[in-house]
C-alpha cells in the first residue's frame, strides 16, 4: 500500500546553534570579549569592576564562551624580547597539502593563510636572524614539492602588540622534525643549535 508523504517539518532546534551565538553576544558578552582581546591576562575581577558586574556572573558569561569555543585563551611569547625576528613567506605551489603538512612540522612555524591566484600559501616564521629565514627559505620550501615561487619579507614591528605561541622546550632530534634535510643550524631541535635562545645538545638546556 502506498503511504502518503508528509511535508517535513522544520525542526527549530536545527538553528539552536546559531541562535545560542547570536544570542551569546549581547552587549554584555561583546563588552566583556573587547576587554579580553585588549589584555587577555586581565582577571575576572577586573573585567567585573569595569563592568559593574559582580565577579560570579563575569565567570558564567566567560565560562559559556569558552565553551561555545567563540572565544579561546592561549599563552603566547613577546618575540621581541626574547630577541626573535618574525619573516613572511608568500609561496606559490601547486600541491598546498605537502606544503602545509611540512610547515606543521616545522617547530619555527607560527601560522599560515591560505589564498587564491599566484602566492595561495603564506607561512609566519620565527627566526633569530636572517641568515635563519633565507636557510629556511632556500634549504627547505624551496625544495618541497609543487613549489614554483617564494617571496620573503621580514616583518618589522606589527601595528598593535602580537604574541605568538612558540615551544621553547622542544626535545633534541637526530633528524630535522620537519622531515626535510639538511638540518637547520638553528632549529631549536638540532642538538648541535648554535643559537642562543636554544642552543646546546640533549636536554636542550642553554
């Protein structure tokens, strides 16, 4: 026997999750978020206080938050005072995959975009000098398949204050961790590192 079909029916829970997002940012929320991209280390109490909020309810919101994973807190270095140089390489490449699954390994790396037309990948790479970024640049990308282009430049200063997620405890390896030869002279992995910021062999200690 043939069953009539019935029209489907709009489940609304099916928007809960963009509604909860728009929902989450009211005035309050949005206020509280500018704070903390401003000073990420400010405390709870601090933001309540500015706010007019009590300390519990601040908590709360920032608790919802994080876990709708609309913000997300994170420790990251000064590389200026740590004597770090940042360097932009636009790359163009016909295979983004190796290129990218090479950059993921390189413990030097601190973000990549990807774009479209001729550069359609460029890499944030820290670096103590620029002997460090050409030896990267010319050793390793250069070399990774599907590469066809580099364009290097050294990042001066950023307009507003950056922090960057770097390792600074990394275990010495027999072979690069990028998995691409030969070894970096300064790659915080190489035993023989003759840097200063992780020089020294085994424990990785100065």
């Amino acid at each position: 026997m043939n069953r009539k079909m019935e029209p489907r029916q709009i489940d609304k829970r099916e928007f809960k999750s963009e509604e909860n997002v728009e929902n989450l940012l009211d005035d309050v929320n949005r206020r509280i978020i500018d704070l903390l991209v401003r000073d990420p280390l400010i405390s709870q109490i601090d933001v309540a206080k500015k706010l007019g909020m009590s300390q519990s309810s601040i908590a709360v919101r920032i608790d919802k938050l994080r876990r709708r994973g609309i913000i997300y807190g994170s420790t990251g270095l000064d590389l200026e005072k740590l004597n770090l140089k940042m360097g932009r390489v636009d790359v163009s490449t016909s295979d983004i995959e190796t290129a990218l699954a090479w950059a993921h390994k390189c413990p030097l790396l601190v973000g990549a975009t990807l774009g479209i037309g001729g550069e359609n990948l460029t890499l944030f790479i820290a670096a103590e000098d620029l002997e460090m970024f050409q030896y990267i640049v010319e050793h390793h990308i250069r070399k990774l398949k599907g590469v066809t282009g580099i364009a290097f430049s050294p990042i001066l200063r950023w307009s507003n204050h950056q922090y960057v997620p770097l390792p600074l405890a990394l275990e010495k390896k027999k072979s690069p961790p990028c998995e691409v030869s030969p070894y970096c002279p300064r790659c915080p992995s190489n035993p023989l590192n003759n840097g200063k910021l992780w020089r020294g062999a085994g424990d990785g200690h100065t």
